[in-house]
C-alpha cells in the first residue's frame, strides 16, 4: 500500500487551546484520516516547553500519530501582535525551509501567503478557504488585507498558478474563486465543515443537570436562569457588541438570561468595558479559552447557543453545540441554513440588528426544551467527519499517490544498489561519476534483459531545479543513472572525484545507442515531442541506422495523461518489445515520468531532453568548440531567447553562487570545520 504523506502549513496549535474554527478543522482532518494517509503539521506553539519551536515533536490526535513542527512561539492565541502572526509565520517558515523541505507529497495550506515560498516546487499543492475571499473587503473584517485588498488579491493568484485543488467552506466563496479563476474552476470544490461526535454529543436530562449544578458553581451562575453560550475569537467578524446589544435588550425585558463567553481575542477588553458601562457585569461571566470536552459540557449545559457574526463560513461552533443537543439563535449568516432550521431547532435574524437578534434569542429560549436534543442532533447527522471529509482524503490520494511511490522508493532502496557506483555532490545532487564508453555497455546489458531502469542526464539547468523542487530532486535520486550531461557537471565531477571526467550527454549518447541497438538487434522506443518531429526523427534514424527497429512511437498530449491513458502507454510499450526508450518531454516533466514509470514499463527509460529535435534537424545543436568551453547553453539561448533567457539567467546565476558555496564547504571539511555529508544516504540529504 501506498502511504501518501500530507504536510499543512498553518499558524495552528493542534494540542493547545487556541480558539478558532480552523484549528479544529485541522484537528479533525489528521484524527479522522484512514491508514493511508500520513499528516504531518507546520504551525505555532503555545507551549515551547512540551513543544519547542524549531523541532519536530511527535503528537497524538485520537488514534492518529503525526509529526509537528512549530516554526513560531504564541503567547497570547487570543490576542494580536506588532507584526502580524502571518508574515511571522511565513518568515518562520523560510527560516526553517531546511527542515520542512522534504519527506512529503502533497502540501496542504489554509492561507495562500505561505504557499509563495514554494512556488517553484512541482509537488501538488491542496489550499483551503475557510471564507468567503470577498469578506476581506467587508468593513466588519478584522483581515488585516482589507487595506491592501490589491496585494491580497495578487498573493493569490500568484498562488493559484500553483494550486491543484483547491475546497471552500462557503457555497459563495466556491463562486468567488470560479469567477476569479475560470481555467481552474473544474479543481475549486464546496466541502462543509463537521462536528466530532466523539467529543460533541447530547447527554441524558439527569447528566445535563448534573453539568448545570457543575457549571453553576464554578462560573457564579443561578441555576435557575437561562444560559446563552457563544463560543469563538472575540474580534470584529464575530460582532461581540451586537451579541451584547441584544442581550441587554433581553435583560431590559425582564428575562433571567446569562451569557457565558467562551474564547478570547482582541475586542475582549472593550466587551468587558462595555458589560461594565449598561450594568451587565453580574450577568456575563467571561469563561475564556477552554478545551473542546470543557467546551461541549458548557454546551450540554446552556439553554441557547447564540452566533451573531457578521460574516462566516460554515461555522464549526454551531455544528458543536447543535451537537450536544442545543438550539441556536443566529444571524443568516454563511452556511447556517444548511443546519438551522427555522421552528424546529433554533431561529434565524430577519437582520443583523440587536431587535432581530434580540427576537431570535427570545424564540429560542421560549422553546428551548421543545427543540433540545433530537431536532439539533438530526440536523447535523450529514455532517459527520467520515461522510464529509472521504472527498477530500480521496483527493489528497489522487494528488500525491505518484509522487509518493517515487519517495518511497528512493528511501526504500540500498544506499549503493548498483556495482562499483561512484557518486558526488554537484551543488548539492549526487551525480554518477561515468566512464562514457562503459556507460553504453551497461545500458546494453540492462536494454538486451528489457529490466526497468531510468537513467537521467544532468545539466546545470536540472541540478539547480532539484535544489528548489523536491519532485525534480528525487526523481533524480531514483535513477539507476544520473550523468553529467552539462560541461560545467563535469568539470565540478573532475575537480572533486575523477580529473578525466567528460561529459556524457543525452543526444550523444542516444545516438551511439542506436548503433549498439541495431548491433544487438535491440528495439527502441521514442516517447514525446510533435507527430511531426517523431516522423521526422524516424526517418533520420532509418538513413542512419538501416536495420534499427523503431518498435514505438508516441507523441502524447501536452495535458498530463488520465490513468487510463497511462496504463495503456505502458502497456503498448511492453507489447512492443522495446529495450531503450528515448523519452523527450523536456526538464523535469521527463525525469519525473521516469520515476514514476519505474519498474511499470520494462525497458531502459533514457530522458534526453532536446534530443529528438536536434536529431531531427530541426534545431541546431551548438558548434563543438562552444559544448568543449561549457557555452552550449549560450548557443540555446540566442536561438530561442524569449523563451529561455529567464531559465539561463536563474540557474547559471544560482550555479555559480551555489558552487563558489560548495567551493568552500569542501575547504572547511578539509580542516574538519564542519561534518562530510554521507552521500550514500542521499535521500537524506537536505538541500
């Protein structure tokens, strides 16, 4: 079985008391996840002491182990600080990139900022959106974005370039995003929010009684007045002051109401003021943050859960409560529809006003014991986590299920699983260490047995990419071979393993293989390009190669293949019979296809790039003297330089930087400053 493993970066103290929906989302989604399915968490602490900043620790949810690591520490969770915990969160991050870079296949983010951090790694990435986007431009957000809503809307669409699915809580934040995003549309998805029945669940009236005489005691209440209960971060979304408003007009009525506020956030102080200033102190008794079973006793024991918000998603609070059998009074806000109904368990404000929430209230508690315990309960039954989230688990196997058969092959091979292999670090990417005219023999021999091998050709331009794409990075790692197809590889080869190391390039070699496959009566394949180049490049082959059989053929489309589509290239290729298949998809959409079709496609998988063109003659490869002086990339740049001058300029630039780097780690080791990297546990290595 395949295990997939999910890494979700957010601001989040799963094993703390932070308040806010989208920490229990997250804690659900770990606990609920099937076997396999692997979480592990970049987030905050709240407690450096049991979980230090920096450092992974191992936690539990349920029956779910997962990895955690907090990237910044939080004093206050209900409070705000100078420098928003978001930008300290992403720099946080950043700081720590080393350590959170590999080891998973699928990245899960719950705020498009920290997905900009790793816009150039190619694994899937899934993104929530607990909100509506619109509502950051709403004068009730508390979103600090709402005086930048531009650069909001840039961040995201920057992130969505990189975005493979995407889910909303919100039907009209679903729209939102569609309308937005239209070449997206078909991968941005409604799932609603749930409520974990194993904490949040209705007790007998005996037990409620018991939690009533409990809750009394420890919060001053009377007993025998009526408790309404909000649960969630005091700021400006959730409208504390029209909850006040509203209750003080009960008050002013002559209800025996009490208001228990569980939670905390920024508007905390000024509540208190304003509780003071009409008289209300006696009356509202502010419980703080409490754990989620401290949270559900308080809800089995109130009389009303009141949400006066001014805008939400699908509010995880009011699916609790109505499942410890509490009806609800609340403004018509986000998904509550879905789940209040009108007269059977709970009202819903006409409008966002104290009258209209004032009048809710009090239909509420005039029905109170009419519509506790079966109406609520029956109005969440949909809404449990292994009905709502099976959509989601199954998407996160549809993303990363290739990418993760590729990692854990890489770690669940030999350190060294081919004779006499020699290895070093070019920037940072073992490279084999080649002899160009045993390379042939070897891949002959592997070809004439069809064994399932990949081999890779490395130039600067690939080994730069593998520093920033972890994808790239272990398809490269899976490879039976990976050879030093740029010049400046090479050279890096001589100065630190072999001083007579020559290039081994994809188009040359795939040349002398077609003589030694027509020698050994070898069948090969071609795999990518145009029809037209294909039929080109056959021609070329048959003139230079009269007896060499080209048993496969295949120009598949620019999209990525649909499952079925895949299982039937790899099944033409095995009927064919082909040896050496010569794949040209271009870096790194090749090399991943190689890993990924590793030990399903019987022959020796060769990724030679720009090959079948130059082959074809229709384009033209550098002079000899320009490949000796390592300037072919110069020759491919002036030939097409709208296209590729921004790919030359970064990985020639980072080439340099990163070499003059290695240049003089290699002198620190020398005098044991720092330790020699073990090049054999290569997936080990962090860039």
């Amino acid at each position: 079985m395949t295990t997939v493993h999910v890494r979700i970066f957010y601001p989040a103290d799963p094993m703390g008391v932070v308040p806010g929906g989208i920490d229990t989302f997250l804690r659900g989604l770990i606990k609920w996840a099937p076997p396999d399915l692997e979480f592990s968490l970049v987030g905050m602490t709240t407690d450096p002491q049991a979980r230090p900043a920096g450092r992974w620790t191992q936690c539990r949810l349920g029956e779910r182990n997962f990895k955690f690591f907090p990237v910044v520490t939080v004093g206050n969770a209900g409070g705000r600080s100078r420098v928003p915990l978001s930008v300290r969160f992403s720099l946080g991050t950043w700081w720590h990139r080393a350590a959170l870079y590999s080891g998973f296949d699928v990245f899960d983010f719950h705020r498009p900022e920290p997905s900009l951090l790793f816009m150039s790694d190619q694994r899937p990435k899934n993104a929530y959106f607990h909100n509506d986007p619109s509502t950051i431009e709403s004068t009730h957000s508390d979103n600090l974005w709402k005086r930048l809503p531009a650069v909001y809307k840039t961040i995201e669409r920057l992130a969505f370039e990189s975005f493979a699915s995407a889910w909303c809580v919100r039907e009209s934040g679903v729209q939102t995003l569609r309308e937005r995003f239209p070449l997206q549309a078909k991968n941005i998805r409604f799932i609603p929010t749930w409520v974990d029945a194993d904490v949040f669940n209705c007790v007998d009236d005996d037990a409620r009684q018991v939690l009533r005489q409990r809750a009394s005691q420890a919060y001053q209440l009377d007993e025998q007045s009526q408790w309404i209960v909000t649960v969630g971060r005091l700021d400006i979304q959730k409208d504390p002051m029209l909850m006040l408003a509203a209750f003080a007009r009960l008050r002013a009525q002559g209800r025996p109401v009490a208001w228990l506020v569980v939670g905390d956030g920024v508007l905390r102080a000024d509540l208190m003021r304003d509780v003071a200033t009409v008289g209300l102190t006696a009356f509202v008794h502010f419980v703080g943050l409490r754990p989620p079973a401290e949270i559900a006793d308080l809800l089995r024991a109130a009389d009303v859960y009141a949400l006066s918000s001014a805008y939400e998603g699908m509010p995880m609070a009011l699916l609790e409560a109505l499942g410890c059998g509490l009806p609800a009074a609340v403004t018509d806000v986000g998904e509550v529809r879905r789940v209040v109904l009108p007269g059977v368990n709970g009202a819903i404000a006409n409008s966002r006003s104290e009258d209209a929430l004032a009048v809710a209230l009090a239909d509420v508690l005039d029905h109170a014991n009419q519509w506790r315990g079966a109406p609520t309960q029956a109005a969440v039954e949909a809404y449990q986590p292994g009905k709502v989230l099976i959509q989601a688990y199954a998407n996160y196997r549809a993303l990363g299920e290739a990418y993760a058969h590729v990692r854990m092959g890489v770690q669940a091979r030999p350190a060294v699983d081919l004779p006499a292999r020699q290895r070093s670090l070019v920037v940072g990417v073992p490279i084999d260490v080649l002899d160009p005219a045993a390379v042939s023999a070897r891949l002959m021999s592997w070809a004439s047995a069809q064994e399932s091998r990949t081999v890779c050709f490395c130039n600067v331009h690939s080994v730069v990419a593998a520093r920033f794409d972890e994808r790239h990075r272990m398809a490269l790692l899976s490879a039976d071979l990976a050879a030093p197809d740029g010049a400046p590889v090479a050279w890096t080869l001589r100065k630190k393993s072999n001083p007579t190391q020559q290039r081994v390039d994809g188009p040359g070699t795939m040349w002398r293989l077609c003589g030694e496959a027509q020698a050994h009566g070898v069948k090969i394949g071609l795999y990518g390009s145009s029809e037209q180049t294909l039929a080109t490049l056959s021609t070329k082959l048959h003139a230079a190669f009269p007896k060499l059989e080209i048993a496969y053929a295949h120009s598949p489309p620019f999209r990525d293949l649909t499952a079925a589509e895949d299982v039937a290239v790899c099944g033409d290729i095995s009927r064919a019979g082909v040896g050496l298949l010569f794949v040209g998809l271009g870096c790194p959409k090749q090399e991943y296809w190689l890993a990924t079709h590793r030990g399903r496609v019987p022959a020796v998988m060769l990724g030679v790039g720009a090959a079948f063109d130059f082959h074809a003659g229709i384009s033209a490869r550098a002079p000899n003297w320009m490949s000796d002086y390592g300037l072919e990339w110069l020759h491919r740049l002036m030939s097409n330089p709208r296209r590729l001058w921004r790919r030359y300029l970064f990985s020639n630039s980072i080439f340099l930087m990163m070499s003059a780097w290695e240049a003089l780690c290699h002198v620190a080791r020398r005098l044991q400053i720092i330790p020699t990297p073990d090049i054999q546990k290569d997936h080990d290595y962090k860039p």
